[in-house]
C-alpha cells in the first residue's frame, strides 16, 4: 500500500469518528423491534421468516445509531402519537370521501407558510414533513429551514391549527418541549 493511501485513510477515519459499539441491551431492542415490525409487514406468514430473519440481523447489526441530541423516544408519547395517527388517518379518509362523493367539491386550494416549532437538525422535523400528508387536504410544497410551504385543499380550514396539533404529536413522541404556538401560527 503506498504511503498517499495511508494517509487518505487515516484522514478519513479522523473525519468520521466510529460509533461506539452497540450494547446487548440496545441490539435486543433492535432485534425486538425489528421483528415486531417485520411480523406486522409480512402478515405474520410463516413462509416469510426465511428473508425475514436474516434481514432484522443484518438490520440490527448494521444499522448506524441515532444521532444524538436533546431528545429521546418515549414510549408514552408513542402511545399518543399512534391514537393521534389512527384517529387523524380515519379523519382524512372520511374527509376525501366526502368531498368526492358531493357534487360540488368543497376546494379552496392554496399554499399556506407555516413556521417549525421542532428544533432543526431533529429527526422530528423529518417524521412532522412525512406525516403533514396525513391531515385531511395537506401536503408538503417545500420544505425550508424556518417555515414549510404547506398546500392545502382548503385554505378556509384550520390548518395551521391541525399542523401545531401534529407538531405537538411528534414532539411527544420525542420528549421534546415546543413553545406554545401563537394564535393564527402558520
């Protein structure tokens, strides 16, 4: 090996430190997690734990550590979270139904700004902007480092209400404390 390469390597080790080794306790969780999640994607067939098994180790083993930072996964606020995430699906199905099967569609499309409260650089940020689709007439335009461009279906709806309602969901599910969010926040 030349000396050039050497030292390219050793460059690249000093940039990107290792992650420390996992615990058991932590790579049991994985694994638990992992197969819970597995079992629910595949149905629980049987026929499936062929891949399945070698893929959750594989997972387990070689997936990279959270990043750290000044949050932490609650399992409370996951349970919250999810009661939030089933009502809000079932809320926005009904929704589309209903503006689908009248005859004249209430729509008033447009695109509201609405300002982060999640603090940057959170893998919060990232769950809010993937479930803002899950409100009744909501997606994500553009994401930006202090406001997202929300489009919605209907402009005359509460909608920056029910994305600080999100907000305060995936907060919770990451023990994060949000300020309170100003009347009219968007």
């Amino acid at each position: 090996m030349h000396a050039s390469s050497n030292l390219s390597a050793d460059r690249a080790a000093a940039a990107s430190p290792a992650a420390p080794p996992l615990r058991p306790s932590q790579l049991v969780g994985r694994l638990v997690a992992l197969t819970l999640l597995w079992w629910v994607v595949a149905g629980g067939t049987a026929s499936s734990w062929i891949v399945g098994v070698p893929a959750i180790v594989a997972a387990a083993l070689l997936a990279p550590r959270a990043p750290d930072g000044p949050w932490r996964l609650s399992l409370p606020g996951a349970l919250r979270f999810a009661a939030f995430f089933l009502r809000e699906s079932l809320r926005g199905g009904v929704d589309v139904a209903r503006r689908v099967s009248t005859p004249r569609p209430r729509v008033a499309p447009g695109l509201v700004q609405y300002r982060w409260r999640l603090p940057e650089g959170s893998p919060a940020r990232a769950l809010f902007a993937l479930c803002v689709s899950l409100l009744p007439g909501t997606l994500v335009a553009n994401l930006g480092g202090q406001a997202l461009l929300i489009h919605a279906l209907d402009t005359g709806a509460p909608v920056a209400t029910e994305l600080a309602a999100l907000e305060d969901a995936v907060a919770g599910l990451f023990s994060l404390t949000l300020p309170a969010a100003a009347p009219g926040h968007g």
